[in-house]
C-alpha cells in the first residue's frame, strides 16, 4: 500500500493488489474500459468490503439503464460540479465526451454557476435542474417539480435513474472531497486521458453500457 501527501487513507497499488482487491481491481478495469483503476476506487481499497459497494454502485449507475450513456455523465459531471469537486467533474467530463457529448458543454460544466449557463437543450435543464435539487435541497423537491419533469417529457424510470446517479454522486464527491483526492482536475488520471475520435460503439467503449 502506499499513501500520497494528499490522500487521507492507504490506497493499494494494482501491482500489489491479491485476492478479493485484485478480483474488484479486474472488475473495475472491464466496467470502465480503463487500462488502470481509477484512484476513486482505490480510497476504498484497503477495506473490499467498502470497495464491493463502491464497484456495485458504479456498475448499477453505468452498466444498462435507461437513459443514455451520454446523459448520465452528464448527470455525474454536473452533480460534482454542484459539489464544488474538480477531480470528479474531470473524470466525467472525459467520459461525457467520450460518449459523444459535444465539447463545448463539458467546457461550460467547469465555468457555469447555474444549469442556465449551459448549452443544451430545455429539455435536459429541466433534468439537471432537478438534480442539481437533489445535492443542494433534496427535501425540498415536490410534486410540482415532478410534474414539471414528466411534462419536459423525462418518464418515471428516467427519473429514478437520474436520481439514482445524483445520489451516488453525492456520496462520491464527499469521500472523494473528504479523503484528500478531489483538490484539482489534475489529480484525475481519467481525465489526462484521450478521448478517442471513434464512435464509441466501434471503440473498447469507456464505461461499457450499450448507449
């Protein structure tokens, strides 16, 4: 194991990892399409059985679903935005891209201090307008607000699932933020890496899923 300056907890290294740690490692590796494990996952290395529930929520966020791929990062980019965690809106800034979100709007993830600020689509703030609800006043959301998203035209599985993701994400940021990882956007191996100029269904695609 080895611990950096900045990160609060040992993290095992991959050449280093045996039994259960280098099983989820192997997991992790085929889940993202990454040729090395995420330093995200690694917090929790020292303890498989945190790590198991790490991996099984990464996978239940990415692997299927019902929304596009492309919408969920946009989701997971967005929510860590809100969450004020560099190293997080990095990571799925790449993974937006990569499933063909269009570069200027992951730009505008880091910069804008409002979902308005945003180019998409009326549609899409609707959404991330509720889930930017859900990190800042989740108690706060009503039927109005749900009528409002069903109106814009998301279904109720879409929703449960861009809750879903802004949920995890609210739990990730704040481990990632609290266990010293998430300072800057340069601490993200992720998001150091090239987006590939293929379409991704003809690429090992990042984070697997098939939309």
């Amino acid at each position: 194991m080895d611990a950096t300056t900045e990160v609060r907890v040992p993290m095992v290294e991959e050449a280093q990892a045996t039994g259960r740690v280098a099983e989820l490692y192997a997991e992790i590796k085929q889940a993202t399409g990454l040729p090395f494990v995420p330093d995200m996952f690694r917090l929790t290395s020292s303890r498989p059985d945190l790590l198991e529930a790490v991996v099984a929520g990464y996978k239940g966020m990415y692997l299927g679903g019902v929304l596009p791929r492309q919408t969920r990062e946009l989701i997971s980019a967005w929510t860590s935005k809100v969450n004020q965690c560099p190293y997080c809106v990095g990571t799925h800034n790449f993974f937006f891209r990569a499933f063909g979100g269009p570069e200027e709007t992951a730009k505008a993830v880091e910069t804008a201090s409002g979902v308005d600020e945003l180019p998409v689509d009326e549609r899409t703030r609707v959404l991330l307008r509720l889930v930017t609800k859900v990190s800042r006043e989740a108690y706060k959301i009503t039927e109005e607000d749900w009528r409002v998203a069903g109106e814009a035209g998301w279904s109720r599985e879409e929703l449960l699932e861009a809750f879903f993701t802004a949920s995890m994400f609210n739990f990730i940021t704040r481990m990632v933020d609290g266990l010293g990882l998430g300072y800057s956007v340069a601490a993200s191996r992720v998001s150091q890496q090239p987006v590939s100029q293929q379409p991704v269904s003809q690429q090992a695609a990042p984070g697997g899923g098939d939309r």
